[in-house]
C-alpha cells in the first residue's frame, strides 16, 4: 500500500492566533499559507504559534501498523515541538533548526496500529517559529499477502491492493458511485443535501436573464429543470426573478450589461445571496457596444479577482461567451475574446481561488442563434446542459485503484464493473447496476438492499451468491414481461433480488448459484 499524504493547508477546522493569512496564498482563512519552495511545489504553514491547532480528515484503508513523518523547517534555534492525535493515538514531533526556513527534513513518529476506517486528525502546536509542509502516513510493511478489506472512504484517494485477493467497500460513501476496476476509477457521484440547497448565482447578460419571446427563462429553465429531474437540492438565487413559471427564476443577468456593469453591481448581490457556485457568463455586450475589446480580458480578470475575493469558498464557473452572427468583425471579436478565458481561468486554483473554465461557445453553432445574439429554444437547452454536465463533474470526487479484485458499492445508487480477471461485486445497498466484465464473476444478493440490476450474466460462467438468510430452496427465476420480456427475475420469498438482463428463465438452475 502506498502512503498516504496530507497536506498542511488542506485542514478541516483550526484555531490561529492571528487574523488574515501572513502568506496570502492558496486559502482566504485566517491559517498563515506561503509556497513551500520544496521539491513538490505545494504549499506549507508558516508563521506557526504555541497553541494553534488544526484538523484534518484521514482515511485509513487497510488496518496495520503506521508512522507519521512530518516534513517540518525552521531557522529559529530552538527546540519545536507539535503533536498528532488520530484515533486516540498521539504522537509528538520534536526537532531544532533545520538550517533554514526552506531546508526541509522529515521528523518521524513512533509505529502505532491503525483500523481501517475514516478518522479525524488533530495537530496540535506546542512551540513556535517552524513550517509544516506536509504529513505522510506510511505503512510499516510493504510486502502485504493477506487477503483485505478496504474501507473506500468518501471519496479522492489512491488505494492499492496486496499480492492477495483484496476487496474495497464504499458502505461509508456519501453518495452513489460509478466504478470501473478495469479503468481503476471510482467517481463519487455529486449529491445535495436535502436539508439545506446548494444556492447556484446564474451571473451574466440577457443570455442569462432572457430575451424575447421565444425563451424568457434563458438556459435557467432547462438547468432547473434537469437538476429537479435528477433530485437535486437546488436554490437558484440573485437580486431578480425574471422568465416563466414553474421554476426558480432568480438569477443575475441583466440585459444590455458589459462586464464592467456586472463588477460594479456585484458585490451587493454576493453579499446577499451567499452563492455556493457562480455561474458567470459575460462579453457579448462589450463587443455589441464597441468597448475596447484589447482590454475585456483584463476586465473579466478583475471581476473573476472580485468575486473570489468576496467568497473565496465559492465554485465560481466561468464560461465562454456565444457566438453572434451578425457582422464578421463581431463574429472574430468573441473567438478571440474566447481563446483569452482559459488562460485567465487556469491561472486562478495556484492562488488558491476555485475557479473553473466552462467551454459554451463550443457546443453552439449559428444555427442555435435565433436573431444572431441570443439563443433559440435549443441552443439555451443545450448550454444547460453543458452548464451541468460541468457542475456534475467539478463536484464528483474520483478514485484511483489498482491491485483490487472486488468490490461492495455504498448505500445508494451504484453502477459497478469489473474487470477481465475473476470478480465479486456486490451492489450493497440502493437499486445498483452491475457489469462483471470477463472472467467468471460471482455477484452477491441480499435481502433488503435493493434490487440489482445484473447486465452481462453468463449461465455456466458467472455465479449468483446468496448472502446468509436466502435459502436456495426458496429461490426463483421468473421470465419478465413486458420491457423484461428478454430478461430474467430473481426472486426470494416474493422479493425481488436481481434482474438479470438478456437471460431465459428456462436456462437457469440451481447450479448458477454459489
């Protein structure tokens, strides 16, 4: 198993003694971050004070035996001391100076066991004058033959199997996921909560409020409408509600306004709606008014600076303008305006600002321009959807896996492939999809966690496990009807377990199951 690293500026929760950020960069808090000017080109605490803490969340994947290495400098002599708490354990870290502030050494703890599992570390800091790169939870034995339970986490991490036959559970989950062990990628499905909405700022022109008669919702109505469908906690909010009924419609976009009109105006409408993702789409009009288009980029520059500035938590999006057909001058300016964004938005995340590039202009074509500037019926359906195809994948958090032959899915809705070699998969809870690939897979059913749905069953080859409480006995295979007329559905007792798609009912026998 590799080692797992955690970053210093990536806590959770602290306590520092001072206000604002000493090195003003990466993190708007009042937690001192500067360049770490190590060999990883990150970030590190500086500026640390006796009594300052903070903590982070761990997760440990297999149970074993660890040791925690911190990557600690100081120029100050004298003695420096911090202490790690995790799952009860503590650990102290205790070092001079290490030559400069900059000249990094890696201090490490004493071995201590570890479960499987999700935990909360606390640092806490006993003196002061050093910096604090990063920590590195290392595995004591690298040569690993056991067979392993792995806990999955809740999502961005790297696990890696042993020489044996290792399984990962994503039972702690806290979403659906879609997992591949072929491609060994796991995406943590984006989900609301359904306590509180996620509050999105649609920020623009009149591609954003509505124009004409034709679709006063602009692209509103069709990304309301695809989050509703999907389940979605959503709160559309800004300092206006323009288009038809039966959604949300407050938004952000005023008519005829440039971008300097939007960065004049903006701060009063973050202030009040406290958005959790601005979507912001702005230009066309510099462009329609003959502003110097030399100096947009600039100017979006500093509305995208102003709006993190304001709120540095916040998603903002920021997309490219449409085309507009009208003149060949003006059809030129939005490309070239266009080709600037990327660079602009890139260059934001080193600064620690959340800042997505969205590529509209691309998806569109003239013929989704219904006067050649605003959008027709489709072509505001279409940038809905990439507006949330991009909002789906900016918040799904991914997995890397390797060396991993089975796996259990979480609680809700999963889609599971396996791979070429031989696979166990169980759905767990949630009406789950599931794809064994090749090879001879085993796919478990249980009571009570849904109904899975089996695509690629091979009757001779794959097997069906019955978890404790089914009885084979008291199984049965009944020929679908229907849409499932070519499928097969496998029952316990009057539950339905599986669906097996593709299969005669006929075919199966008690010998498919294991």
């Amino acid at each position: 198993m590799n080692s797992i690293r955690i970053e210093a500026e990536n806590y959770q929760y602290g306590i520092d003694n001072t206000l604002g950020n000493s090195g003003g960069e990466y993190r708007f808090d009042d937690v001192d971050i500067a360049s770490s000017n190590d060999v990883d080109g990150g970030y590190s605490l500086g500026w640390i004070e006796w009594g300052e803490w903070l903590t982070y969340d761990v997760t440990v994947p297999i149970s074993g035996e660890y040791q925690l290495v911190s990557r600690v400098a100081s120029a100050v002599d004298e003695n420096h001391n911090f202490q790690a708490t995790i799952a009860g354990k503590q650990e102290n870290f205790n070092f001079g100076n290490t030559g400069a502030w900059w000249n990094w050494q890696d201090v490490a703890s004493n071995t201590f066991t570890l479960d499987a599992g999700s935990y909360e570390m606390r640092l806490d800091m006993f003196s002061s004058s050093f910096n604090l790169n990063y920590l590195e939870l290392v595995p004591i034995s690298t040569v690993n033959n056991n067979n392993n339970l792995i806990d999955g986490g809740t999502g961005n991490n790297s696990f890696s199997g042993s020489n044996g036959i290792d399984t990962i559970t994503y039972d702690a989950a806290n979403s659906g996921i879609f997992a591949d062990l072929n491609s060994g990628k796991v995406t943590h499905k984006f989900t609301t909560n359904s306590a509180q909405p996620l509050k999105i700022m649609p920020l623009g022109d009149s591609n954003t409020e509505g124009w004409g008669s034709w679709d006063l919702g602009a692209y509103r109505d069709d990304l309301w409408q695809l989050f509703i469908n999907n389940n979605f906690n959503i709160d559309f909010v800004g300092p206006h509600a323009t288009g038809s009924e039966g959604f949300d419609s407050d938004n952000a976009g005023f008519s005829g306004w440039r971008i300097g009109d939007i960065t004049n105006a903006v701060d009063g409408w973050l202030n009040d709606a406290q958005p959790d993702i601005v979507l912001l789409m702005i230009g066309t009009n510099d462009i329609l008014r003959e502003d110097d288009m030399s100096t947009a980029p600039s100017r979006l520059n500093n509305l995208i600076d102003k709006i993190t500035y304001q709120l540095p938590n916040t998603q903002l999006l920021v997309s490219s303008i449409p085309p507009i057909s009208r003149t060949e001058e003006q059809q030129q300016q939005v490309i070239t305006f266009n080709s600037h964004i990327p660079g602009i938005v890139n260059s934001k995340p080193a600064f620690g600002k959340d800042v997505t590039f969205v590529d509209i202009f691309a998806g569109l074509t003239f013929d989704d321009l219904q006067d050649g500037v605003h959008l027709t019926v489709e072509g505001y359906n279409k940038a809905a959807n990439i507006w949330y195809d991009a909002i789906i994948n900016k918040n799904s958090l991914e997995d890397n896996l390797s060396n991993i032959e089975n796996i259990i899915g979480s609680r809700y809705n999963d889609v599971i492939i396996g791979n070429d070699g031989v696979n166990t998969i169980k759905g767990g809870f949630g009406n789950d999809t599931l794809t064994g690939g090749g090879g001879s897979d085993n796919f478990v059913l249980a009571s009570r966690e849904g109904i899975d749905t089996i695509t690629d069953f091979v009757v001779g080859e794959d097997y069906l496990v019955l978890s404790s409480g089914l009885n084979l006995q008291d199984i049965t295979a009944n020929q679908g009807m229907g849409n499932n007329i070519n499928d097969t559905w496998i029952t316990h007792k009057g539950e339905t377990l599986a669906l097996l798609t593709g299969i005669e009912a006929s075919s199966v026998s008690f010998l498919d199951f294991a």
